[in-house]
C-alpha cells in the first residue's frame, strides 16, 4: 500500500465514543497509514543521521478506561522504545496534525540537553522557520508560535522542571488540503524533520 494522506474520516477516529472502540478504529483507520508513511520517513532518517532508527506506533496499551484523545508514530535511535531518548513524532488530535521532534518528560539527560540547546540558543533563531510552533506539553494540543514565546525561559523551564516537555515543529489543520496529497504531505514532514536534524544531532 502507498501512502495517501489523511482524511476526514481519520479525525473524526477522536469523536467515537468508549476504549475499545476507539481504540479500534486507531488501529484500521491510521496505524496501517503510519506503517506506510512511518517506514519512508525512518529509511530517509535513518540515512541522513547515519545509524539505524526505529519506527515505534502508538500502542496507548496503559489505557483501561479513557479513549485516547491523539494517537502518533515515533521513531528514534532505540529499538526497545523511544520516550527516553530524543525522537521524531508525527500523530493525530482530532483536528490537527503534529510534526515534532520531541524531548518528553520520560527523557533521562533532559538536564544536559537543554544546557547545550541554551549554549547554542542563536541557532534556533537563524535555522528554525517563523511558521514552526513549540508545545512544552506533549498530551495537550495547545502550542505556540517559535516567534512569540521567549526561548530562553522555555529552555531554562525544560531544564528544571521535572514534568516540562520541548517539541518543537509543525501543526497542520485537519481542513489543510495538503493533508490529502499522500506524497506532498509526506515530502512536508520530511522537510521538516530536515529542519529539525541539526538539533537532534546536538542533543545526541
């Protein structure tokens, strides 16, 4: 199978009601999309970092009562698991979708990490795009434009806060019609992860 986008039908995965059978409806509707789009972008990532990468899909197997409220594909340098190492993010809320490069709460070396981002602080601002947004929150939809938040203090925040998260990329509104181009869409995450490359390098 080829990959060819998302649909309204995907999103609207979000609005059905109970686990079981949302849970269903991730696993027919978008995970075989992720096996399809996931497995092109961990090749090319795997070939531009120069070691072998990993696609992890979302099993969201803690859950016993709640319907998840996004699912997503991760691939990072592991092939045990991702949530604590660096990795690449690309997943669904119901109506948007997210390209991230992801550092979460889970991560061991958040601490140095976000000391060697404040070391090289000017870099985001002459290598990351005005339409890239930051999310220090990888369970909520919410973030912010890179323009408008002060970098520094998010950075010092990831640092000291336990539970503070850095994801940093692009959202693209469930309506976008880029989203149905399987190929431009695709040729969408890879430039942004291309983007985001240098950083994943730093941070590794």
């Amino acid at each position: 199978m080829k990959f060819d986008g998302f649909n309204q039908n995907d999103f609207e995965t979000f609005t059905i009601d109970g686990l079981e059978e949302r849970m269903e409806a991730i696993q027919t509707r978008i995970q075989p999309k992720f096996k399809e789009i996931g497995q092109e972008l961990t090749d090319s990532l795997s070939a531009k970092i120069g070691s072998e990468m990993f696609l992890h899909i979302a099993k969201h197997a803690r859950r016993t009562v709640n319907p998840p409220k996004d699912t997503w594909l991760a691939i990072a340098g592991n092939k045990r698991g991702y949530k604590q190492h660096p990795h690449f993010q690309l997943g669904l809320f119901d109506d948007h979708v997210f390209i991230w490069l992801a550092y979460i709460y889970e991560l061991p070396h958040k601490s140095s990490i976000a000391n060697t981002f404040l070391e090289n602080i000017d870099q985001f601002s002459t290598a990351i795009p005005k339409d890239f947004v930051v999310s220090m929150d990888h369970m909520k939809k919410e973030s912010s434009p890179i323009t408008e938040i002060d970098l520094e203090k998010t950075l010092i925040r990831f640092r000291d806060v336990k539970k503070a998260e850095f994801l940093v990329g692009k959202q693209i509104a469930a309506n976008d019609p880029i989203l149905k181009d399987g190929q431009r869409f695709a040729e969408l995450v890879e430039s942004t992860y291309d983007t985001l490359l240098p950083f994943y390098k730093l941070s590794i």
